[in-house]
C-alpha cells in the first residue's frame, strides 16, 4: 500500500486522535443485542509464495495457498476484486477452500468506484454483488474506495450509489481526498449519512496522511486498514493503543470489527497480524477471534498444518 507512505517517520506524530465528535450520539443507537464482539483480522492476499514454511506449512503448493492462509487468518482484503468481477466458478472455488468461520472483504470494483457515475445507471453494481453473493455467510464486509480525487462535494452522488447497493450486503466507504477532512462539518456529514443509511466506514492508519485517521464509526461494523512501517517499534505501539480504542468501542456497542495490517510488500504483515491478535485477545474482554500461529524456518510446526 502505497498511499500515505514516508520514507522518514521519525517526525510522524502516531498517536491516535480522539474520536470524531458525533460517534457518541451515532453509538448510543446500536442496538444492545447481547453477543460477544468478533474480530476478524487478515491481510491482503494469499499468494505469497514467501510465507512457505512460516505462515504455510512447509512444501504448500500454490493451489493450496488459500487453505492455509484460512487455517491461519479468518479474513481478506479482497483486492483482486477491484480489478475483476470474478465468475461463478472463481467464486464458489473460494467459497469450498476456505475455513467455516472465514469472511472475504471484496473491494468494488474500479469500473463503479473510479467511473464518473460510481456505476449508477449501468449493470455493472448488480452484476458484482451477484458475484460476490455467491460466498453466503462468508461474506463480510464490502469495501468502497473511490479515487484519491473524489472529493466532499460528490457526497450527494456517493449517497445515491449507497442507496442503489443492495441493503443486504454490508459495506464500508473509505475516502481520501482533502476536502473530506478539512473541516469537521464535511466529516460529519459523511459520517451520519453511513450512518442513516447503515453503512461502515474505513479507517486508515498511515505515517503520511495523518487526516484520514478520522476515528469515525457509523454502526455496529469497524474496518480499519493498519499501515506499518517494517516492524517499526512504533508499529507495536500503534497496536497497542488500537487494541485500547477498539476495546472502547466494543464497549459502546461493536460488534465485529475488520483490522488489515499492511507491511511493505506485505512480508511481515503475518508478523504484525499475529501481534494484534495475541495483544487483542488478551485486552478487548469476550472477544471472539482467532489470528495466526506462525513458525520459524526449521521449526516442526511449519510442517504439521494439516490443510484440511
């Protein structure tokens, strides 16, 4: 990932802000339905022939990728939808290869997110979450990430595309450019239109582009996209005060939350996935989750993973 990224974070100021002004009165609204928060944590791909022996088991063929990498991580970042609407095939061999409790996140495709009309008045929004519908309860949470140039003044159009997205598919919305975060009013206007409309929205966490650390949260669903710098020490730190504002918002009525860490070409993010799950296991209380065991070169235990 890109976007947001320095060469030099030793002047970055990586604390998080405080939350943003209306999520009090947007919480207060969840129901209280009593279960226990689920955190589903995971990266952005599982073709990474580079995890063989640590994150998959020693000798995994890449046919098989996707079966370890459910066995270790319960979510994705689907980007490769972002590029394709997949076929019925693609999709159902996703659906057979992956663990019973595994949600995929597909991105929307660049064809509605990047058009001039966000696919309104074409085929193209029906087509893709009939696509993607195909992975039944492994669905999780969509994602909407329009160009870095889509600014506040298209909120009128983002809410028409909202409101033509099917009710039953959940998605999140994240937005980049300036103009949503230069005063609190455009912000919050975003925000409690996701709101009225039961939609989620993204928060990125990267060393470059402080702003879009809205800490915003419009229901019951949170996505954030966790950048990290290497394994930086500050990369834990980060985790750590995640754990601590996520722990408050389960408490506020969360009930199942998204963390993607990224790490440079995205080696370590197994590494730093492994660490959020064992710092938020031990520090969100009743979370329900599961994240990553993974191995040193030589260690039996990458050989053992049986892949179903």
């Amino acid at each position: 990932m890109k976007f947001g990224k320095l060469p030099d974070i030793s002047d970055v100021d990586f604390s998080l802000p405080a939350d943003a002004p209306g999520n009090a009165q947007r919480l207060s609204a969840l129901p209280a339905n009593g279960a226990a928060p689920q955190l589903y944590i995971g990266c952005t791909g599982w073709s990474m022939k580079e995890w063989v022996g640590s994150v998959y088991p020693k000798g995994t063929k890449a046919k098989d990728y996707l079966k370890a990498y459910s066995l270790q991580f319960n979510t994705i970042e689907l980007n490769t939808t972002h590029y394709r609407i997949p076929d019925a095939q693609t999709i159902d061999k996703w659906y057979r290869e992956s663990t019973a409790d595994f949600r995929f996140c597909p991105k929307v495709p660049q064809t509605i997110s990047h058009s001039k009309s966000l696919g309104l008045g074409t085929d193209l929004i029906p087509t893709f979450c009939t696509a993607i519908a195909g992975l039944k309860e492994k669905l999780g949470c969509c994602f909407l990430q329009p160009p870095p140039y889509f600014g506040a003044d298209r909120l009128p159009q983002l809410e028409q595309f909202l409101q033509a997205f099917p009710a039953e598919i959940q998605l999140a919305v994240e937005v980049r450019h300036e103009s949503w975060f230069e005063d609190v009013r455009s912000l919050e206007q975003l925000l409690n239109t996701l709101h009225r409309l039961q939609r989620s929205v993204v928060i990125t966490d990267v060393a470059g582009r402080r702003d879009v650390l809205h800490m915003g949260v419009t229901n019951a669903t949170a996505m954030v996209r966790f950048v990290g710098n290497g394994l930086h020490p500050t990369d834990y730190a980060r985790a750590a005060d995640w754990v601590g504002r996520l722990k408050q918002w389960a408490q506020q009525g969360v009930k199942e939350i998204y963390f993607f860490p990224h790490e440079p070409d995205n080696l370590l993010a197994p590494e730093m996935a492994a660490h959020f799950y064992e710092t938020a296991a031990e520090g969100i209380p009743a979370i329900q989750t599961r994240g990553p065991e993974l191995s040193e070169p030589g260690d039996p235990k990458g050989e053992q993973m049986s892949l179903f």
